[in-house]
C-alpha cells in the first residue's frame, strides 16, 4: 500500500483546497501521516484523522518552535487521548541547527541556550512516546557549519534508550545512517531524492536494509521531480517511491509494499 509517512495537509498552504487534496489521496487509496509541529497543527492532524479513515496523525512541537510556545506534556496527552487510536506517533521533535538564528534574533538567546531548550523538549517528547508506547518521529536538519545535529539526536536517544521511530527526511551522512538503523531506527526519503546533486541520498539508498525504509513527502515542501516547483502533496509520494525503486534496482510497486508495510508495523496501523 503506498503510504506517505509524513505530510502536513494541517497546515496553512492547504486551506484553500484541502478538500481537492483529500480526493487525491482517496483516488490513490493510500495512506497519510499528518505530523503536528505546534500544538495547533497537531489539533488540526488529530481532527483530519477522526474525519478520514486512511489518515493518521503524529503531534509535536518542531524545535524552530521550542521559543514559540511551550510544549505542555499534559495538553498533547489529551489529543492523544482525544485521538485514541488515530495518534500513532509523537513528533516531530529533534534538533535544528540551521535556523538557531531565529532563536537569538527573535528571542535573544544564545546558540548553547537554543540547543538546550531544544534538548529539553526533545526529552520531554520520548517521555510521552514512551508513556504512550508510540513511535517517534525525527527531525534533524545541519546547520551550515554546525554538522552536529544528527550525532547529537543520537546521543540522546541512545542516552534515553529508544529504539522505536524514524529519522524523517532523512539529511546526514552514510556514517550516521549505519548508527541509527542499528539502534533501530528507520530512515524517511522525500523527494529530495529525485533532484540531490551530491550523491550521498543515492549511496545511504542503495546500502539501507530495506525493512529500514520510509517514503514521504514532507508536503507542501519538496516537491519531487516532475512536479518541482508547484506545492507538493501526498499523492506525490509515488515519485519518491520510483526513484528509490530505481537506485535499488526493485520495481516501484515493490518499493510501495514494503515501505507500507514498513509503516504499518512500525506505527501499527489499522
């Protein structure tokens, strides 16, 4: 079943046609997550996954917004319960190091007091993943000179002994890939695949054990060739999944059943 492990169909860009994008997603019949990155859009995926049964909904509180507002452990724990079954995951939730400027020019603070605000959340979104046994969803992203984000959600989730999520969108090395497939974790690929330059997607792609795959679109954002340039969405994952199916040598309908199984048993969907 294709399966789009992380989208945003609660957020703004959205408003003005949600019903349109919904009939896409129905016409693929497939699967969406929609991740919360503020209390608001976390309501707003918790409601979008009471009212279609093939959506889902992950709440959190993305660490660019950690100055914002305050993540209120108990608030969350009442859309999880609100939610009941249509919550499967808590995030996104992480470290940012490409936007800590937003952190002191906004808020006036330092990088060492950014990072540890960012830490703190982070924690306190495990502890709820683990009260709740739900997967987590990862967000990491390097700032320009600060390559440090992924060893440092490493460290903390080795230091808080989980095993049980995804690093979406996925952006680190081959090194750190290896590292967090084998403390258990997935990796989720956007369309970033179809137009990286580098090479690097392409390498960690073809080692990646295939069980540890996840496919996404991080919708409205990152748009996959052929659609770049317009706002993506989640039936446009399928472009993801065709370009991971090329840089393994697997069929793209083989690359769909087992990146949706994959999130069927790692976010136990119906």
């Amino acid at each position: 079943m294709l399966i789009d492990s992380h989208a945003h169909l609660n957020f703004e860009a959205y408003q003005d046609d949600l019903l349109e994008v919904i009939g896409r997603c129905l016409q693929e019949k497939m699967k969406v997550i929609n991740v919360g990155a503020a209390y608001d859009t976390s309501l707003k995926a918790v409601n979008l996954a009471l009212a279609e049964p093939s959506f889902f909904s992950s709440l959190g509180l993305h660490p660019i917004h950690v100055y914002d507002e305050e993540f209120e452990s108990d608030n969350f724990q009442d859309l999880i319960n609100s939610g009941k079954d249509r919550v499967v995951a808590i995030g996104e939730t992480g470290f940012d190091y490409f936007h800590l400027w937003q952190a002191m020019e906004k808020h006036g603070k330092s990088v060492e007091e950014a990072k540890a605000k960012q830490e703190k959340v982070f924690r306190a979104h495990i502890k709820l993943a683990k009260a709740n046994d739900l997967a987590l969803i990862i967000h990491g992203r390097n700032g320009k000179e600060d390559k440090a984000a992924y060893t440092d959600i490493y460290n903390v989730l080795k230091d808080e002994g989980v095993n049980r999520g995804v690093v979406h969108c996925y952006g680190g090395n081959l090194e750190e890939a290896k590292q967090f497939v084998e403390l258990g974790f997935h990796l989720g690929f956007t369309g970033i695949v179809t137009f990286d330059k580098t090479g690097v997607l392409e390498e960690i792609i073809k080692w990646i054990p295939v069980d540890k795959m996840l496919i996404e679109t991080d919708a409205p954002y990152l748009t996959p060739v052929p659609n770049r340039g317009k706002r993506n969405e989640p039936s446009y994952v399928k472009y993801v999944a065709a370009k991971v199916a090329e840089i393994k040598n697997m069929s793209t309908e083989e690359i769909i059943e087992i990146t949706g199984k994959n999130a069927i048993k790692l976010f136990n969907l119906e």
